[in-house]
C-alpha cells in the first residue's frame, strides 16, 4: 500500500510544474504579440508624419521664396527641415559670392579706369610742361655792361657819392637808343619812377619779369598789351634820377619769383 502512494505524488507535481510553465509561456506569447503590435504602429505613424512634414515643407517654401529658390525647394521633398535650411543658406552664399565676385570686378574696373585717368592727366601734364616754352632772355640793347649786378656787395656810386647795392646791370648805349622786350610777355606797367625814371615793365612765364629803365620814350607799347621778344619798347634816355651822373645806359633787371636775379645768368 505504501509502495503504491508515492508514484501518484509525484505525477501530480509534474503535471503542476508543466502547467505554471505553460503559463508562462503563454503570458510571454501575449507580451511579445502586444508589443509587436505596438512598435508597428509607432513605425506606420512616424512614417505618416514624415510624409506629412514632407509635404507641408513643399507647400510652405514655394510661399516664402523667389522662383529660384522655388525650383529648389521642390527637389528637396523627403529631406529634414534643417537639410533644407542648410542647403538655401548653401544656394544663398553662392549668389552672395557671385554678387561679391561682380562687385570686386567692377570696383577693380573703376580703380583701373581711375588710375588710367590719373596717369593721362599726369602724361598730359607733362607733355604740357615739355611743350611749354622754355624762357631765353636776350640783350635788350647792344652795348658794354658798364655796372654789373651788385645786391650781395656794394657799388659806388657817381650820382649819389657813396656805395650801394645794385639790384641790375647797365647797359651803355647812346640816347635815343632802340630798346626791345627782353622775351615776349605781357606789358605790366609803364611809369615814371622817382628813383628809376620812365620804366617799363613785362611779366613772362613761370614766375619772370623784366623791368626796363633809365628810359627817353616808351610810347611804342600801352599797358596790357602782349609783345614779342624783340619788339620795340622805347629809347634809351637819362631820366633815373640814382644814376644821372652816368652816361645814357639802360638800367635792366630780372626777377623771379618776387626776387631780383643776376641778369647775367639768363642773358643768352
């Protein structure tokens, strides 16, 4: 009797433990169905949204940008926002580029053209300077310089019987002398001076002029009037009242730039 009893305890643990484990089993079955169910849900409706944003970006961006960018945007349905974002910015700085390479280009033209300008002036300037004529002062009488140029040392003088400064030359001529313009230029004044006597005087070019004085007549030039080099100015006299004592000259003197010079220097 007892030999008999233990057999059937035992089948009836197995079947026990078959059974829990059947249901565990069955439990994990459940679960993983669930939660296959559920993933693939999730897939199909990220999947919509993509499409979904996918479409709106192809609606929204036509909206916002120019026909360019439009033809743009229409091939990037299926990217992400931000590829999209990305490549406009792209499409943006290349035209900025081209933009900057034409506006370069044109500032260089215009530096080029502006140089080239500047280096004609400057040609012409200095064809101007080339073409200008160059001053050759000639004797306004033929005669012995009897007094040379004295402003650095002194002189003495006959009519005033002491040394002084001698800011010419003079030249002996005999009175009534023809006197002629030194080189052509324009007739500044003619005066009677109480130290110089009748004078005349020319200003020319670059900064010269010539004072002709000592003088009998000017009456063959007027005031303003432009001479010739050569041309007939007046006659040599005696009228300088610093040099009365000395025998009929003409007084000559050159300046420069507001200076009196060595005549002596330019005479040819």
């Amino acid at each position: 009797m007892r030999r008999d009893a233990r057999p059937r305890n035992d089948d009836t643990g197995f079947r026990k433990l078959m059974f829990w484990a059947g249901g565990v089993l069955l439990i994990a079955v459940i679960a993983f169905g669930i939660t296959y169910a559920v993933y693939s849900s999730k897939v199909k409706s990220e999947a919509r949204v993509s499409q979904l944003n996918s479409q709106k970006i192809g609606e929204l961006i036509p909206s916002l940008q120019t026909d360019e960018e439009t033809k743009s945007a229409s091939t990037s349905i299926g990217r992400t926002v931000n590829e999209v974002q990305e490549a406009i910015k792209e499409e943006k700085l290349e035209i900025n580029d081209i933009e900057d390479t034409a506006s370069n280009e044109v500032e260089e033209d215009n530096t080029s053209a502006d140089t080239t300008v500047q280096k004609s002036t400057q040609n012409e300037t200095a064809e101007v300077k080339e073409i200008k004529k160059e001053l050759s002062f000639k004797m306004p009488v033929e005669g012995e310089i009897v007094k040379e140029f004295a402003k650095e040392n002194l002189i003495y003088s006959e009519t005033l019987k002491e040394w002084i400064t001698h800011p010419g030359i003079d030249i002996k001529a005999d009175k009534t002398t023809v006197v002629k313009a030194s080189e052509e230029g324009t007739v500044k004044s003619i005066k009677n001076d109480p130290r110089y006597g009748l004078a005349v005087t020319i200003e020319h070019e670059s900064g010269f002029k010539t004072v002709y004085a000592n003088l009998l007549t000017a009456e063959f030039v007027s005031e303003g009037e432009k001479v010739t080099q050569g041309q007939t100015l007046g006659t040599v006299g005696t009228t300088a009242n610093f040099e009365v004592a000395d025998s009929p000259h003409l007084h000559f003197e050159i300046w420069k730039d507001g200076e009196q010079v060595d005549p002596a220097i330019y005479l040819k």
